[in-house]
C-alpha cells in the first residue's frame, strides 16, 4: 500500500510542477509515463559508475602507455604476417 501512496504522491508532485510552470493539466496516463521515465532514468544513473585508473608515478603512467602501444604493434604485426602467409 505505501508504493501505491509514493506513487500518488509523485503524481500529485508532477501535476502541480506542470501546472505552475506551464498553466495547462496533463492526462494521468501521461504523468504515469513521465514519472515511470525519471525511475527508470534515477535506476540508470546509479548502475552506471566509471572506473579511474590511478597511476603513482609516472614511470607507472610510461609504463602503461607503453604497454597499450606495445601490444597494438604486436597484434598488427600478427595480422600483416597472417595475411602475407594467407595470400602467396
């Protein structure tokens, strides 16, 4: 019964910010779906979260960046060679 009352509560909520900043009354149905939105919006923005890599030092940064470099010239290389075998 309490998110039967939550949710007349945000309707009634929905209905007089409408109401007070445009002076026109919105369908229930319509509110029903603006308030459904703005859940589904505030459950999104919880479940995303960004990871931050944090480097000590920046011999720790050099050694990263060298890192994603180095493993992008090996798998090139690996597909150059792969191709070059793949059509003689």
């Amino acid at each position: 019964m309490s998110s039967k009352s939550n949710y007349k509560k945000k309707l009634e909520i929905f209905r007089t910010y409408y109401k007070t900043n445009t002076g026109e009354n919105l369908d229930d149905e319509l509110l029903h779906i603006i308030i459904k939105i703005s859940e589904a919006h505030a459950d999104l923005k919880k479940d995303i979260s960004t990871k931050k890599i944090v480097f000590l030092s920046a011999w720790d940064y050099f050694m990263f960046g060298l890192g994603s470099l180095v493993t992008a010239t090996i798998m090139s290389c690996f597909f150059i060679i792969l191709f070059l075998l793949l059509h003689k």
